[in-house]
C-alpha cells in the first residue's frame, strides 16, 4: 500500500543566527511530540560548544536532538552527505511520529534535504589541499579571481564571502574539468513527506541587539578559552567561521582583543543579512516572530 505523504511532515524552522530558532523548536516540537534534526552545521562539531551556540544539555534532554555535535572537526563532511543520513533519519522518526521538526541557519543543508542535492564527484584530498593552500595563502581575493576565471556563471551566484563554497567550486573544476555551474542540475526532487517552511525573523534593531548580547554572553561562557585550545587546528574548514577567526586574528597579533570582539559583533550581523537574502527566495515558507507559536502549530498542522 503506497504511503500518503500528507500524514507525514517535515516543519523546518530557520531564520538569522540569534533570531531565537532553538527555544522555539524546542516548543514546537514539544507541542507535535516530535524530535529534531540540527541543520546547522557549525553545531555538527562536539568539540566547538561555546563559539556556535550548541544547543545546552538540558536542552538535549528536553528533547531528543539528532546530528547535533555528531562530527569531530577533523572529519569531513559535505550538504550531500547530510541528505543522504537525514532522509535515513527522518524515514525512521516518521515511524513514531506524524512530525520531524528541523532547525538551523545553514540554507544549503536545509535545501539539500528539502530538495535533494546534485550527485558531485568525491575530490582527491591532494586537490582539496591545493584549493586550500591557495585559500592561505591568498585569501578570499585569491579564491574569488580564481573562480570567477574558470566558473563565471557560479562565480556571479555564489555567496563571495563564503569561501567553502567558492573553493568547492573550484575543487570541482581541478577534478573533473567541468564547470560546477554545468553539473548543477537545480531540479528539486520530491519528497514522499509534506515540508512546512517557518523562517523567524524579528525587526532588524532587536535582532542586531540580540547579536551584540549573545557576543558578550559567548565571552562570558569561555569563547575566548575555547579558540586558544583549538588555536593549532585554525587551518581546519570547521574552525572557518565567525566568532573563531576573528579571536585567531587576536592571537597572531593582527588585531586587540577588544577589536576582535567588536569584529565578532559586526561579522555576525553581517552573516545575518546574508541568511535572510538566502530566505527570501523560499517561496514556500512563511514567516513569522518567534513569539507566534500559536500561529505556527495553525500552519504546520493544515493540510
């Protein structure tokens, strides 16, 4: 007997970092009796608590969390990957439940389990190295040029400040000599379950204001510490990332601390904006405050 995919659905709930995503998911997937799977994947990395803002043990123990701090930062790991266990995860958890709740700011992950991902070739890890090195030695400039040399059409799509997704463009090109633009397919593929889009949002005042204060309560907690331990692993992607490059800047002498948090503040609000242009081609969601947990069970429950 075939499955009727209405009885089953997907409620992702996304918005900007510091928007307020966990506490509501929290609530959300307590009210559908249903468990959550973290699409975000700076959160992947059980060794970086403090500086991504992973979800807390008691929040782990109010409910169920899967791919939540399920990587090291040494392990490699891509969106196609995170497709492929996701949909094997949520198949089981529909077994259970009419509801699987998905959280997270990382568009990409969310797309590829929404919409499925392209079939792109495993990259040679002395290619990956490669890229990388051009990466370290000629920063984002360099990777730009590049990309825009060899890929034009990905070039003018990509996010430019992102360099994972412009050194992937490239490891592509050094591995198959084909553009990443041309093995693109951009062809969703349809899920046998419902999916409920909520991206959260809040005025742009409060939401940079949340910013600045979770920054000062990141100090607090040991942010600082926990970039001087892993200090020695900064050439690694996961360690790529707001909150920890800035605080490697400091400790190579290339900035004060008191800038390196203030950068912090701004590239984080940065990184913001750029999760919301990413949103808002979601055709297909809603938006709501996070405040509106009445208005978002109505949505995710009609059919």
């Amino acid at each position: 007997m075939k499955e009727n995919p209405d009885s089953k659905t997907l409620v992702v709930i996304t918005g900007p970092t510091a928007v307020g995503k966990t506490e509501t998911s929290l609530t959300i997937a307590h009210a559908l009796q249903a468990e959550i799977i973290s699409a975000d994947a700076r959160q992947f990395y059980r060794e970086l608590k403090i500086g991504t803002a992973a979800p807390t043990p008691s929040e782990l123990q109010r409910i169920k969390h899967h791919f939540a701090g399920h990587l090291s930062i040494f392990d490699y790991y891509n969106a196609s990957q995170f497709e492929q266990e996701a949909l094997v995860r949520v198949e089981k958890l529909f077994a259970h439940s009419g509801f699987v709740v998905v959280t997270g700011g990382s568009g990409l992950y969310i797309d590829a389990l929404c919409n499925g991902i392209d079939d792109m070739p495993d990259i040679d890890p002395q290619i990956r190295n490669e890229v990388q090195q051009l990466f370290h030695q000629q920063g984002l400039e360099g990777i730009r040029k590049q990309l825009e040399n060899i890929d034009p059409d990905y070039y003018n799509q990509v996010d430019k400040a992102n360099p994972n997704r412009m050194m992937r463009g490239i490891e592509i090109y050094l591995a198959t000599g084909k553009k990443f633009s041309q093995l693109r397919k951009n062809q969703s593929i349809q899920r046998p379950f419902r999916i409920k889009k909520v991206i959260l949002n809040r005025p742009r005042h409060e939401l940079f204001e949340r910013i600045n204060q979770r920054t000062d309560l990141m100090v607090n907690d040991g942010i600082i510490e926990e970039a001087i331990r892993f200090f020695k692993y900064r050439h690694l992607n996961a360690l790529n990332t707001v909150g920890y490059k800035e605080l490697f800047a400091w400790m190579e002498n290339r900035m004060e601390l008191h800038e390196a948090i203030e950068k912090i503040r701004t590239n984080t609000r940065r990184y913001a904006k750029r999760q919301l242009t990413w949103f808002k081609r979601y055709e297909d969601a809603q938006w709501f405050l996070p405040s509106e947990i009445n208005n978002i069970l109505r949505y995710v429950k009609n059919q």
